[in-house]
C-alpha cells in the first residue's frame, strides 16, 4: 500500500472526502457520515458509517477478479505484454501522483499469473500454427519430423527421441547461416548432424568439415550421445542422407530465412532488453511473447494512400552507401493480447492450487533486474 501523502499532487486528483460529502443516509437521512478510506495500489476502498444510527455500507473504486484487484492484475498484464518495464512504468504513475502498488506486487502477479498465462497461450496457439501447416501443405519440416517420431517408436531406437528437436533446430541452422546459392553447404552442413549425435565433431567431409559449436556445456553435453552402429544411427544416417530430402534442402533461400530471422530477433529485443537481467522464466516469457507478436504480423501487407497506391518510404542504412527504398507495412495488431487478457481471468478466478506450476522457480536476479 503506498500512501497518497508522499506526493503533494495527490492533494489536486485525490480527495476522497469530498467524493461522498454530498451523501445522505439512505435510511435516517443523517449528513453526518462518517468515512474511512484505504487504498491497495490502484484500488479505493470506503466504509461509510451514519453516525447517526449506526448503518455502515462499503464501497470500492473497482471490482475484483477473483482474489486480485481488477486494476492492480490489468496494470501488470499491460506492462508485461507491451514488453515494458515495471520500474519505469510505476515510476511514470508515481510521479503523475496516481496510486499504485509496490514494485514487489508486479512481481507477484507475474510469478502467480502472467507467467503461466503467457505459456498457456503460446502452446494453444502453436498448435494451431502446426494444425495450419499440416492442413496447408507445407511438408518439410514436418514431414521430417514424422519421420523421426516413427523411427524414435521402433524397438532399440528410444534414444533418438531425445534429439529430434535438436535435428529440426539444426535444419534451419544449415539454411540460416550459408550463403545464398551455396547449396552443397547447406546439404554439407545438414548432413553433419549425423555425426554429431555421435559425438562425432570432426572429419563430416565436404564444405563442412568440422563442427561450429565450441566446446559443449551444460545440457548440451550431458544430453545421451547415439552408440555409432546401433540402429538408432543407421535408421539416422538413412534419413539425413536421403537424395530427394537433401535436394530440397539445398533448394531452401538462406537470405529468406535469414531477414526472418533477424527481424524476430530485433523484436525480442523490444520485449526483453538487453540492458535488464532477466530470470531463465522471465526471458522465456518475453520472449514467447515477441513470438506471439511476431506470428500474428509477419505476414502484414504494404499499406496503401486513399487512392489505393502502395506506400513506400527511403532509408540510408549505416552499412552501404545511398539509399535503399522499402514498403511501408500497415500498423501491427494485437489480438494475441486479448487471448492473453483472457487467461489472466481464467487463471485469476483458479484457487491458486488449480494453477499451472511454473516451469522454474523465480531465480534471485542480479543488476537491474526486470525478472
């Protein structure tokens, strides 16, 4: 609870005697009422007594969704899903004189709610996404991985299962990081991963003859290497080296992928800067949030002028010389935010025992810490 006296301005916006001065008792009509007023972050309370007869009611500034105030839980949802920072936001406010909750209570909200509202969304909405792409055609990657899933269910391939997410993350590596035009890289680099499940870095042959990564830790290193030889890496070695699959690989546009790639990378930025610490929770969330936001416009079309003529705007990039001339986007939408808003409800109006478990308990942050 943050007191109104510490900044004079609330004198000018928060008078809360004279709000009800004008009342009268509904059953006496007695003018003598007593108020008490109390405040919980954005939330106004009043116990109205007649001194008269004694007749007391209450009254609040806002309704409640389940335990939580409506506007302290909407504040935090705001500032959390426009990928802004509590410290700068609830400083605005402060200094503006409206009332408003402790840094600590953002927190709260975010760790009880927010976090898994935001997990919630994203795995609905991906599965949608890959229910799309199934229906739409699009057979690459998925095809891939359907492949995978069938040999990982087979009798001595288990251990496989472990690496078919590192498989397809290693795919759209090949393409991203080759040169455009450059396709016996891209398939040179595709089929290493065959050798690296086991445990093999070195000797891939081709343009790609030794792995790029450094020496690997954590997760990484511990996860189980294939046995060379075993059915698992002769099923693999099948699948990676199959001609028809790594022609098309070799077909995939790195430039393409590259742009896309980058772009969602310069979003995370706006949800998580680079000049906060953030806990692994915390970082995963905004950034399944620029995921949210990135889904839902990167297919935006080129805005247009009354008369229907396509918008088009000059810039002159820091990296080569002149000018280069790019489409002006309509505005970017955000409808993912109300399916966030309501599972913030959803999971507001839950006992807390109903709630989904974090993915991982709050880390102690160091520095400026956003969490």
């Amino acid at each position: 609870m943050r007191s109104a006296t510490r900044n004079p301005i609330h004198r000018l916006w928060l008078k809360p005697r004279k709000l009800l001065q004008w009342c009268h008792c509904p059953s006496c009509g007695s003018v003598d009422i007593r108020q008490v007023w109390t405040t919980t972050g954005t939330l106004l309370k009043s116990h109205l007594t007649c001194d008269s007869c004694l007749q007391a009611t209450k009254w609040q500034s806002q309704p409640s969704i389940g335990n939580f105030p409506a506007g302290n839980m909407l504040l935090s949802a705001g500032i959390l899903f426009a990928g802004a920072s509590p410290t700068k936001v609830l400083r605005v406010l402060n200094h503006m004189g409206v009332m408003t909750y402790e840094k600590r209570t953002f927190f709260s909200h975010q760790r009880d709610i927010l976090q898994p509202a935001i997990q919630g969304v994203w795995t609905q909405q991906q599965a949608a996404h890959i229910a799309m792409l199934q229906t739409e055609g699009r057979p690459l990657v998925l095809g891939l991985l359907k492949k995978l899933k069938a040999i990982c269910k087979l009798k001595g391939c288990e251990d496989l299962k472990a690496w078919q997410q590192s498989i397809i993350n290693h795919l759209y590596w090949a393409v991203v990081s080759s040169t455009q035009d450059d396709a016996e890289l891209i398939v040179d680099k595709w089929k290493s991963v065959e050798r690296h499940v086991l445990n093999l870095h070195r000797g891939h042959g081709g343009k790609f003859p030794t792995c790029a990564h450094k020496r690997l830790q954590g997760r990484a290193h511990k996860k189980k290497w294939i046995k060379p030889s075993s059915l698992s890496a002769v099923k693999l070695e099948k699948l990676v080296t199959d001609k028809m699959l790594c022609k098309v690989i070799g077909k995939l546009s790195a430039v393409h992928q590259t742009s896309k790639v980058e772009g969602f990378q310069s979003l995370i930025i706006q949800f998580a800067p680079k000049s906060y610490v953030y806990s692994y929770t915390g970082m995963l969330c905004r950034t399944l949030l620029a995921g949210l936001h990135y889904n839902e416009n990167a297919s935006r079309h080129t805005a247009t002028t009354k008369a229907g003529e396509q918008r088009f705007k000059i810039r002159y990039p820091k990296y080569k010389a002149g000018h280069v001339v790019k489409k002006i986007l309509v505005e970017a939408t955000f409808s993912y935010v109300d399916d966030l808003m309501g599972e913030v409800v959803d999971l507001c109006k839950k006992p807390s025992a109903d709630r989904p478990v974090q993915l991982e308990a709050s880390h102690s942050v160091l520095g400026n810490g956003e969490a």
